[in-house]
C-alpha cells in the first residue's frame, strides 16, 4: 500500500531531514519525492509505500502531522484508496 505525503510552509533548514526521519521511525519507505521553493515557502510531495508500517495507517498520520506542527510546517498525509477512488466516478 502507498500513500501520499505533502509538506507546506515557510522555508528553513532541516524539513526534509524531518520528515524523512519521521518516516523512518514509522518504517515507512520513500519512494519517491518532488520538492521545492517558491520565494520564502516550501513544498514537498512523497509518495511513501507502507508496507513495513510499524503501527497502523490513523498514527503514522497523526504521528507526520504531530512532527509538522513541531517543525513549523504543514503536513497532510492521504492513503493511496483516496486516489483509487476518484477513478471510480
């Protein structure tokens, strides 16, 4: 299973180290990320695959949006199904 990751906010040293670590942490893999800056604002999209996630999918958000808040940023964490779905209309 995957799921989508954003990150958004003011740029400053060290978001992409936190949220790589907090993915870690979890046992969730990156597997592929797009970032950049625009001005002063900062935007990262992951696409993580959780198929080694250490606790289940509820946490692992709350734990990325948590992680967020600390560092200044915003996080958004959606399961792949949110994706899927939208196919089906």
């Amino acid at each position: 299973m995957k799921a989508v990751v954003t990150v958004t906010g003011k740029d400053k040293v060290g978001i992409i180290s936190a949220a790589s670590a907090e993915c870690a942490k979890y046992g969730v893999n990156i597997i592929d990320i797009s970032q950049s800056v625009l001005k002063e604002y900062f935007a990262m999209i992951m696409l993580v695959e959780l198929d080694g996630l250490k606790v289940d999918f509820k946490s692992f958000a709350v734990g990325m949006e948590e992680m967020g808040k600390e560092s200044g940023v915003d996080v958004r964490v959606m399961h792949e199904d949110i994706f899927n779905s939208m196919h089906r209309i």
